[in-house]
C-alpha cells in the first residue's frame, strides 16, 4: 500500500498502534478475571451481557478502535495541548477528559452489545430495558473504574514513551538490545552556529524555549528522511539512520536540506520571537557500532563505535573549511549516483586525535 510507504505515514502509525494494542489486551484481562470469579456464568443478566463469540468478537473490535481513537487524539491534538504541564498534571487532566470521552462510547457501544446477545434488532424494548438496568447498576461503575485504568495505563505508555522515545521504548520491550549487537549505521552531529553568542544574547530561559523550537522545526523533515534522533546534547543533535534507509536515494544528506528549509520557512517567527533565524552545520559518516542497552541508576540504547568519533571530527571541519555539510569518503562511495546530490572532494585530512587520514566530501548543489 501507497499510505504506508510514506515515512511520516509509518511513523505516527506505529505510535498510535500500541493504544490499540493496550486497550485490546487489558480488556482481555479484565474479561478474563470476571469470568473466573463468576465461573465463567452471568450472575447478573438483567445488566451484564452474556459473552458470546459474536458480542466477544463486537467487544475486542470496538476496544481496539476506542485504543487507536486515543492514540490519534493523544498524539495530534492531546499530547501538544498539555506539553508544558507536569507529567502529573498532564495525567490528571486527560483522565478527565478520556472519562467523558469513553462513558459517551460506552453508552452508544452497550445497546449493540444488548442486541447481539438478545440476538434482536436495537430497536427491541428489550434492550433499551438492559440499557437502563445498566447505567444504574455497580457493572457499570466497574466499567468506569476498568476504563479509567486502561486510560491511565495508556497515558502512562504515552508519557514514557514520549520522554524516552517510541523506537527506544519498543526496543527495551522487545529486549532486542539486551544483549550487544554490531550494527552498519550512518550517523549525522549536526551543530547551531554561533549558539555561545546566541546564549549570551537571548538569557537562558529564552535561549532554552529558543533550542526546544529549533528542534521542533527539524523534526519533521528527520521523520520523513527514516533518521532516528540519538541524543539531545544543548546545541547539537545526533542523528543516525540504519545503512539501507539512509543511503536510499541520499536520505541521509536529503534530510539536512530539508531541515534547513524547514527553518527558512520559520525565519519570520524566529526573527519575531528570538530576533535571530538559527543555522546549523553538520557531518556526515557511517560504519559499524556495537549498540546495546547500558547504565546502572538510568537505562538508555548505546551506541559506541570510531564512526561517533569521526562523524564528530568532521563536523567541527566545516567551520575551517566554510561549508554547511561534509561527509566522509566512505559514505560517499555508497551513496547512489543517480540521486539528486553530486560531490566535489575537498581532499583527503587529519581529524583530531586520530592517526589515520579520511577523505571529505561536500554536496554539490
């Protein structure tokens, strides 16, 4: 399918999906802790609904719906909404509004349910009677309190996995770096120019609100170009791509352009707000990284390797050399021709602290 080859597509799909997934496996649980302390019997039919495999099929359906309807709201309106609260805050206000959210889904989702199991058309007084036995009964203050704890345990997925990552967050589950591994990957240190000055000049408080929407801009040309953030460090921001996904049609050297006019296209706000447009220069080069999860006190994906070090060299070479990107020789060799960037070779260098020399490129636009 088309829709899922664009990145953007892949990449709010596979965060919105573990709601689903959530909210489907909890109601599992939930069921199944019922049944086994009614012994698997309805002791209250004038309110609870038999479970059969027609209204458990409606019921996992409509649970996984519900799940992927949070994790749309949470991740394009919710989630920014209540970005500057605490994370308590963030919790206790989004209960509120899930509570409301889910009772209205529950009271339309419960006459369906009625009409399955009455094996009857919705319109039957018989449900309608069910219906109004339920919403005065303790199943249905149960429900609420099953709901409210699958929303907070959604919340509390959305939360961490928004301070740690998604993909690092998916990886600690699935234990895929549990154990070290050598991995072939492309990594970009991408600096701000002059941010000492711009620090100095702004204050820290402005200068920090200053950083947190400068990268806001960058993210989404990172997203589409398949680049994964690695770490955060004040100014500058590493970036890295599995070898396949960055050297496929240049994305890794496509995103630096396409993060660069995203900020063009900002530079009003940014004149506006801060007085100053912000720019950056960065390096590029790949090779083999033994990536494992490492830390005593904090756990984080680590990935150590001389690719870090000389991606990092070569960026601080752009300064001397007056040019906004650079990338290694051997990165450069497997990038493929036909995509839209040539190279011109600046020639072949020492990098700080290291004996052996690397060729430098730089695009060609």
């Amino acid at each position: 399918m088309r829709l899922f080859q664009n990145p953007k597509t892949v990449f709010y799909f596979k965060r919105i999906l573990p709601f689903g997934i959530i909210w489907l496996v909890l109601s599992w649980f939930i069921l199944l802790i019922e049944s086994m302390a009614t012994e698997y019997k309805n002791v209250r039919p004038e309110t609870d609904i038999t479970v059969t495999w027609d209204v458990f099929l409606f019921a996992s359906l409509a649970v996984f719906i519900v799940g992927l309807a949070v994790g749309t709201l949470e991740v394009f309106w919710l989630g920014k909404l209540f970005k500057s609260k605490g994370f308590g805050q963030k919790i206790l206000y989004k209960m509120g509004f899930y509570l409301l959210f889910m009772l209205v889904i529950n009271l339309i989702a419960y006459p369906i349910a009625a009409s399955l199991e009455l094996n009857t058309s919705l319109g039957n007084p018989e449900v309608w009677q069910k219906f109004s036995n339920y919403v005065v009964s303790r199943t249905f203050l149960s429900t609420l309190i099953s709901l409210a704890f699958s929303i907070f345990v959604s919340l509390l997925y959305s939360g961490i996995s928004e301070h740690l990552g998604h993909d690092v967050l998916i990886n600690f589950f699935s234990g895929k770096y549990h154990q070290p591994k050598e991995e072939s990957r492309i990594f970009m240190f991408l600096d701000m120019k002059s941010s000492t000055s711009l620090a100095e000049q702004l204050g820290h408080q402005q200068y920090f609100r200053f950083l947190r929407d400068y990268y806001n801009q960058l993210s989404n040309a990172i997203i589409a170009h398949h680049g994964e953030v690695y770490q955060y460090i004040g100014d500058e921001i590493v970036i890295t791509w599995k070898q396949d996904k960055g050297l496929t049609q240049q994305n890794c050297v496509q995103c630096f352009y396409s993060m660069k006019e995203a900020l063009e296209k900002k530079s009003a706000f940014f004149i506006k707000t801060y007085g100053v447009t912000p720019s950056f220069r960065a390096g590029l080069h790949m090779g083999h990284v033994t990536t494992g999860e490492i830390g005593a006190l904090k756990k984080e994906i680590f990935f150590t390797g001389d690719v870090l070090n000389v991606t990092a060299r070569i960026q601080k070479l752009c300064k001397s050399l007056d040019q906004e990107l650079l990338l290694s020789g051997e990165l450069k060799t497997l990038l493929e021709p036909t995509a839209p960037f040539g190279f011109e070779a600046l020639g072949t260098m020492e990098l700080e602290g290291r004996k052996a020399q690397v060729s430098i490129f730089a695009p060609l636009m």
